[in-house]
C-alpha cells in the first residue's frame, strides 16, 4: 500500500487521495466561523451580505484550487502568484468592506505564502501579509486583543509553513542526491571491476598460455619438464581464482563477528537451540594472535555454510559451536571452529555437495583443513582449520593488550 503524504502543492494522484487533502484542508477552514456568522447575524445590509457570500466564495474557490494544485520546483508558476495576489487583495477588500471578522482571512494568506513561495521570497512576504493584518486590522477598528489573536496565529502559521516548505524541498533534494550517488557509485563500481579483472585476468591468462605452450613444447620428449610447467599453470590458476574472488567481493572478507550475528538469527527462527563457546563471543584477534584476515574469512565461510547445512538439512533441535586453539602434529598452531548438530546426520554413502567442496577449497588455499563426519550420537559434525601465524613476544602483547 502506497503511502499517503499530501501537503500544499501535492496534487492528489487518486480519488482517496483527493477526499483526503479535502477533509484536512475543510478542518482548519473551520476556523474561517467568524466571517459566516458575521454574515448571518443580519448586521449588514442586503446588499453587503450578498456582496460578503461572493467574496467569500471569490476566496475560497482560488483557495482550495491552490491548496490542491501541484506546486512547480522552480520557478514559482505565475497563475500561483496572480492567486496569492487575489486571495491578499480580496482580504483586504472584503475586511475594509465588512469589518474586523473578516481579519482571519489574511491568516489563511499568510499561511499560503509561507507554503508556496521559495524560503528567499517567504522570509519577507510571510512578515507583510501578517504585517498587513495590524494595518487592516487599526483601519477597521480592531481592539489590542483582537488584533493579538489574528497576528500571532498568522505569523505562527506562516514562519512553521515556511519551515514545513523548506524541509520538503530539502528532502527532495537529499532524496535525488542519494539517487545520484548511487548511480555514480555503481558506475564506480564497474568500473573498478572491470579493471581489476583486466589487470588481475590479464597477467594470469597470459602466463597460462605461455607455459602451456611451452609444456607442449617439451611433450612427448621431456615429460618431466612437462609436468613442472603444469604444475605451475595450477598454481597460477589457483591464485588467478583468488584474486578475482577477491575482485569480485570488493576486497571484503566476512568475519567471525558478523557472520556469528547472523547465525544466531537463523537458528532462533530454525527453532535449534544454539548453545555457543564463550571464545566465541569475543574478537578472535584478541585471543589468538596470528590469525590473519584471509585464514579469519575463510573460517567466517565456513561457519556459514556449516550452519546453513543444520537449518536446511539436518532437522536438528540442538547446535553447538566452539573456537579453540590445537597443536598439530607438524607442530604447528591452528585454529580450529567446530560445529555439531543432534540432527538426522547424513546417510550412509552420503557425498559432499557443492557448498562443502567449495568450502574445502577455501580452507586449502588458506593453508587449513575441512573434516566432517558423525560425532558418535548421531547428527553431523564440521571442524575448520586454519594456520596461526608466528607472531614475536612484543607482537603478541599489541594484540593481547587493552586499549587506551
């Protein structure tokens, strides 16, 4: 359902719209009681009376047409000047004409000026036309009080309509500003892509052709030196995926952080009650010194697809997740996340899928390790390793330390 916001200037758009903008604008004319009871007490002649019905309505109809027309951004319309200029007019005659009740036209005045005219032109007609009221008002005769409570809603109503006016024009600005950057930031984005990709594509694809050449140079005589130059065209392919992964991403790597604050959201709304390590709650640069941006992004991977397998497939009511520190047996640190799950667990024969695999590839270019298999009570078991880089004495209490 579209939302309705009408204001001086909007054109209703639909019929809803329209007896909406109708209601509200007749709620505050009801303020305009003074000038029909003025009519109706029998006080003027026959002549005037009559003379007084036209007027009002010689008011009220350029009035509501205003109120409902749409407002151009810039300039001002001209016929929107000529009616603000009849409404002042048509005030001031039927107040000379008729007397002190009919003051209160010159608020609607004032208020419409406040509304449509660009904030340099309001900030000094908005003061006139309430201005005019006290002079209008000492023509006719006007008390102290009379005339305080005619200016005071005039001058209110027209300086808040200024202020209304000017935060709908800057909304509107900011709202195509906000257009504008995004459409420069996609081009931006683009293009930065493209070139990544050129310069990031270029050099590999280049070095791929050239060694493939080269293998097929030395094949059938050199088979050895064959599968050296293959050797190398893998590992080039596999660092030419990486960078345009990273090129693709924009260079940004998930992290334990936000990745733990979404699966918190998708277990709750699974109904798996999520029971988690304390390790994990906190910055694992903090706690592990030596982990690296790529080895945290690779482990942030990898407790989304795990946790994404239990709310899918495994049926689960439980799922635990730990972070912890081991020692393998090349001596080497590791950090190791573990995800468990009291689910169905996988059936017998039961093959890694692509999310998995890709996620075994992930660990591998960062030096760690996938193992998944069944805890021993059923449900379905993931741990992901990654390498803990050395890291010296004074490095390790930078990181430990707490900051200032």
């Amino acid at each position: 359902m579209r939302e309705t916001r009408l204001g001086m200037g909007d054109a209703p758009e639909t019929r809803r719209e329209q007896w909406i903008k109708l209601c509200w604008t007749s709620v505050y004319l009801l303020y305009m009681a003074s000038t029909v009871g003025d009519l109706v007490s029998g006080r003027h002649t026959p002549l005037a009376t009559a003379l007084g019905w036209l007027g009002l309505a010689a008011f009220l109809v350029p009035y509501y047409y205003l109120v409902l027309s749409r407002r151009p951004r810039d300039p001002l319309a001209w016929w929107q000047v000529a009616i603000l200029s009849w409404l002042y007019t048509t005030a001031g005659v039927l107040t000379l004409m008729l007397g002190v009740p009919w003051l209160v036209l010159f608020v609607y005045v004032t208020i419409g000026t406040g509304i449509l005219l660009p904030y340099r032109r309001a900030r000094w007609a908005v003061p006139f036309s309430a201005l005019s009221l006290l002079g209008f008002g000492k023509l006719v005769g006007a008390g102290g009080w009379v005339l305080a409570g005619e200016f005071l809603p005039a001058m209110m109503g027209g300086a808040a309509m200024m202020g209304v006016a000017q935060m709908r024009r800057t909304m509107r600005e900011l709202r195509d500003a906000r257009e504008t950057i995004a459409h420069l930031a996609a081009n931006e984005e683009r293009l930065r892509l493209a070139r990544d990709l050129h310069d990031l594509l270029g050099h590999s694809l280049s070095l791929i052709t050239l060694k493939s050449e080269l293998a097929g140079r030395m094949l059938p005589d050199r088979p050895e030196d064959a599968a050296k130059q293959v050797a190398d065209i893998e590992q080039v392919s596999r660092q030419a995926l990486v960078d345009v992964r990273e090129a693709v991403s924009g260079y940004r790597r998930p992290t334990l952080g936000v990745e733990l604050a979404g699966v918190r959201t998708a277990l709750r709304t699974a109904g798996v009650e999520a029971r988690i390590a304390p390790s994990l709650d906190r910055p694992p640069q903090e706690q592990y010194p030596g982990l690296g941006a790529e080895e945290e992004g690779a482990l942030a991977w990898a407790l989304r697809e795990a946790v994404t397998n239990v709310v899918r497939h495994s049926s689960a009511k439980r799922c635990d997740l730990a972070l912890d520190e081991v020692w393998d047996a090349d001596e080497g640190r590791y950090l190791r996340l573990e995800v468990v799950d009291d689910g169905h667990g996988p059936a017998r024969g039961h093959r890694m899928g692509n999310g998995l695999n890709g996620l075994e590839e992930r660990l591998l270019l960062s030096g760690g390790r996938l193992e998944t298999g069944s805890p021993g009570r059923g449900g379905f078991s993931l741990k992901a390793y990654v390498p803990l880089r050395r890291v010296n004495e004074t490095e390790t209490e930078a990181v430990t330390s707490p900051r200032g």
